[in-house]
C-alpha cells in the first residue's frame, strides 16, 4: 500500500504539492526549515498510531536516503516519546483502553526494558501506539524504552526508507532490495517472536 501511494505521489508531484508545508527545502528556505516540519508532522504522526514505515518511505522520498533515514527515525522516537508521556498523565484511562492485553508481558518487560522493547519492535506484526500507551503507564523506565525503541525501529526504517529513495529516482533495483529484505525482516521477526513467547510462559 505504501508502495502504491508512493508511486502515486510521484505521478502526480506531490513534491510540488508539498511546498507549503515546506517539506523538501524550497528556494529562499534554510536547510533544515523542510527537515523540522517533517519531523515535526512525523511525530505527531507516529504518535496517534500512524505506521512508521509510511514515515520512513517518504522521509527518503523527500530528503534522500540517509538524511530521511534519520529524519524519520527521529520522528518515530519523539512521537514514541510523545505518546508514552501522554499515556502517563492520562493514566486511568489509558489502563482501561489497554487492560488485559498486554498485562502477560509487564512483568517481563519492567525486567528487561531494553533487550524486550528491541524485540517488540522488531516484530512485523502488532501496535506501536498500543506499545507506547502501554509503557506510559507501567513502570518501564522511559529513557530505556525510548533508545531501545530507536535501535528496533532501525531495520525496518531502513528498509522502506530504501524504497522510498527508489521510488523518488526511478530506481527500481532499490524498491526490489527493499522488497527482499523486508521479506527477510519479517522472516526473522517471526522467528523472535516466537522465542520471545517461549520467554514469557517459562516465566
């Protein structure tokens, strides 16, 4: 889907229909100007549920490969902060939205912080903003949390920040390696996943 939408974005020049957010540096603009307003929106974005991956796509459509790599990491890490801290002060609520979904794995997590946020992100399947509610309001050190989210958040926004480069020069090569290697990713998240449930019944 995200591919389609990127495809689409390049036929009708979205790049240009962009300009007034200012997000791919326009003539009279500083160099950060588009790089700000896309974390900014990214943020915001990641953090009322929106999939990564779709940052990460156009971050690399916008700004390049590398630079949009790290733009949309940055983004999803603040908007994992953003929700996680929203979650806290609206405490009683959030436990009720997430009550009995997720309590089998506080234990665990609240244990091992860092080595349990890195898997969960690696996973292919499952919420982010569920994830980030729920460290909100257990006990889960939020520094801890928030750079273990960033390490997992890596491959797969490499990944479809590859594609989106692609798609943005017309290099089909880079959308098929990004392609296969998500495959992969997805291949391996599976197979943590199901470690990382032998994990929390044996304990």
């Amino acid at each position: 889907v995200i591919l389609a939408i990127g495809y689409l974005a390049k036929s009708i020049d979205f790049e240009g229909l962009a300009q007034w957010v200012d997000f791919n540096d326009r003539a009279g603009a500083q160099w950060y100007q588009g790089k700000l307003a896309y974390l900014s929106a990214g943020m915001l974005f990641t953090a009322i549920g929106g999939p990564r991956q779709a940052v990460a796509f156009f971050g690399a459509y916008f700004f390049g490969l590398w630079t949009g790599l790290v733009v949309s990491t940055l983004a999803a890490g603040l908007g994992c902060l953003l929700a996680a801290l929203v979650a806290r002060v609206f405490e009683a609520r959030v436990r009720q939205m997430i009550r009995g979904r997720v309590d089998i794995a506080f234990e665990y997590w609240r244990r091992h912080p860092v080595s349990t946020t890195i898997i969960i992100r690696l996973l292919p399947v499952g919420s982010n903003l569920l994830t980030n509610l729920a460290a909100g309001v257990t006990s889960v050190p939020l520094a801890p949390f928030v750079l273990a989210s960033l390490v997992g958040y890596l491959p797969q926004m490499a990944v479809f920040a590859l594609m989106g480069s692609g798609v943005d020069v017309g290099a089909n090569w880079q959308v098929a390696l990004g392609i296969g290697l998500f495959a992969v990713l997805m291949v391996i998240g599976l197979w943590v996943y199901g470690r990382y449930r032998r994990q929390i019944r044996a304990k």
